[in-house]
C-alpha cells in the first residue's frame, strides 16, 4: 500500500531527527476517534538545535506558507522561532507547526501526556492522549472544539472501557 | 519574509481558511484520494497499535 500524504511527512521527520508530539484532529484519529481530518499539526521541542533540524527537513520537503501559495514563502529560522502557527503546504500534503497548543502548553508541557505509537515501518512517533485531546478542546470550548467533541468523548469512553 | 500577521489566515470561530482554499483548489478526484489514502492509513496504524 503506498504511504499517505502524511505518512510521508512523518518519515521525512522522523529520520531527520525532529523530535515532535503530532496533536490535533490526527492524533485524534490516531487514537482510534473516528474522525476526518487531511492536515498534519505537530508541536516541535523549541530548543535551537531541533528548530534547526525542522527547518532542514521543512525544505527538503518544500514546505511554504499556505496563506499565498504562488509567493513560495518559505519558513527561516527566526520564523520559526515564534510560537505562533505556522500554516504550511509540502510535498508531502498540509503540515501545521505550532508553538503552543490550548493556553500555551509547549512540546515540554505535553510530552508526559503523550503515547508513543508505531506507524509502520518501524517508526515510532508521539501522539497527544485522547484524555489530554479531550480536555483541551473542553477547555478552548470554540464552537469548532465543541463539534468535535461528542466522537472524541464517545471514543475515550470507549478504549477507558477496554482497558479496565 | 512578510510580516508574521500576514501568516496566518483563521476565522472568528478558529477554523483555518488557508487548508479550506487549499483543498477546494484540488478536482473532487484529487481529493479523493487523498481521503482514500489517509483512511486506509489509519485503518493500518490501528492495526498495527490494536490491544496497546
């Protein structure tokens, strides 16, 4: 079977050396939610060195800004530096890189409430929990957190019940 | 580089209109398969991950 979009980016991530927690409507499919999604969010740790590594990988893989695809903005290191979103396209589909997640939780903050996941290929990635997904969209509460919702709730009840 | 404001293009309730322009810019079998794709996927990493 031919690897998706982001099954690619992830790969190109993963053996770039980028250590990241992947959040957002993937991690929620992930999981195990039953739910669409066609976009890659990730939250990279912000230290210079990684930062460094993700821009390689970012142009190795010609991510440029969504916003004006026929400028070719591409990310530069002091970009990158803020925690703001960043909105990507690459050759391997849309990718998200965000700073901070919720109010303003970092890579460092979300790593203990995070499974490590085998995605094939013998690669293993971080995957924000479905309670963590939950509570965050509990919290932020914005009509689109709020849609979402009922699946991820129904879904975390679901694998709390496998795993009693 | 533009300015950073300039980035970024969210609604009033969150949703990032840049992915929308995006993919309405692909043909319904382009996206298709994207779909396709990213399903079949998931469906494998839950496979790969069932009864961790």
């Amino acid at each position: 079977m031919p690897e998706s979009d982001f099954q690619r980016a992830l790969r190109a991530l993963h053996e770039g050396g980028v250590e990241f927690v992947i959040v957002g409507g993937m991690a929620a499919a992930l999981n195990g939610a039953p739910v669409d999604t066609l976009d890659l969010d990730i939250i990279p740790a912000r230290d210079e060195e990684n930062l460094a590594r993700l821009l390689r990988v970012l142009d190795a893989i010609d991510a440029i800004y969504r916003i004006h695809p026929s400028r070719r903005l591409k990310p530069d290191a002091n970009g990158l530096v803020s925690p703001r979103p960043h909105n990507l396209l690459t050759s391997c589909g849309p990718l998200d890189v965000l700073g901070t997640i919720g109010r303003g939780l970092t890579y460092q903050d979300l790593l203990p409430h995070t499974v490590e996941m085998e995605i094939g290929g013998g690669m293993r990635v971080r995957v924000l929990d479905l309670a963590t997904i939950v509570a965050l969209k509990e919290e932020l509460a914005g009509e689109k957190d709020l849609a979402a919702l009922p699946i991820l709730r129904r879904t975390l009840e679901h694998k709390q019940r496998g795993s009693e | 580089m533009m300015d950073e404001e300039e980035l970024t293009d969210y609604s009033e309730d969150g949703v990032d209109l840049t992915l929308i322009r995006s993919f309405l810019s692909l043909t319904p079998a382009e996206r298709l398969d994207i779909v396709q794709r990213h399903a079949n996927a998931i469906l494998a990493i839950w496979k790969l991950n069932a009864g961790k």
